[in-house]
C-alpha cells in the first residue's frame, strides 16, 4: 500500500514540474539535434561526475573522525562544494552548447 502512495506522490511530482516549467520545454524544441543531444550528454555528465564525487568523498572521509557531527559536517561541506562547482561547469556547458538559449535563469 506505500509504495502504490509513493508511486502517485512521484507521477504528481513529475506533473507538476513539467506544467511549472513549460516555457523551458518549449526551448528544447527550438533546439537542433546535435544541441538536443549535446543537452543530453552534459546532463548525464554532471548526474555522473555529481555521484562519483560525492560518493569517492563519503569513502574518504569514513571513519577518519572521531564525532559523527564533524563527519556529517564535512560530508555536508563536501556536498556544498560539488554542487556548486559541478553546476557551474553545467551552465556553462549548457549555454555554449546551446548558444545561450538554456539553461533559463
């Protein structure tokens, strides 16, 4: 019975994304299908590159602390870092690819 409840809560997640972002989906139509697959290649890129590093970080920081606050906390410090860095190298990956139609600010 919860998965069925997770299951719609997730199908109503994605319906409300892609209604809230209409206009950005209607970018990737004025895309061509190099650009299109370009968008695609840097999204799996960055999905890949994000896990690895946060995964390789977790690995490293393991058991080094004594306190698991301090551990949580540089595993957190460690997150900030790779999302930041990782989505500025994304955007800018986005917008010479697509000459500067995606990503929308």
């Amino acid at each position: 019975m919860g998965n069925y409840v997770l299951i719609i809560l997730l199908a109503l997640l994605m319906a409300r994304a892609f209604i809230k972002n209409r206009e950005t989906l209607k970018e990737y139509k004025k895309l061509s299908k190099t650009q299109l697959l370009g968008v695609i290649i840097t999204f799996i890129f960055t999905v890949g590159t994000s896990t690895a590093l946060i995964v390789y970080g977790k690995n490293l920081i393991e058991g080094k602390f004594q306190s698991p606050f301090l551990e949580a906390f540089i595993f957190l410090v460690i997150l900030f870092f790779v999302f930041i860095s990782i989505g500025t190298i994304s955007d800018k990956a986005m917008k010479k690819i697509t000459k500067g139609v995606l990503p929308k600010e």
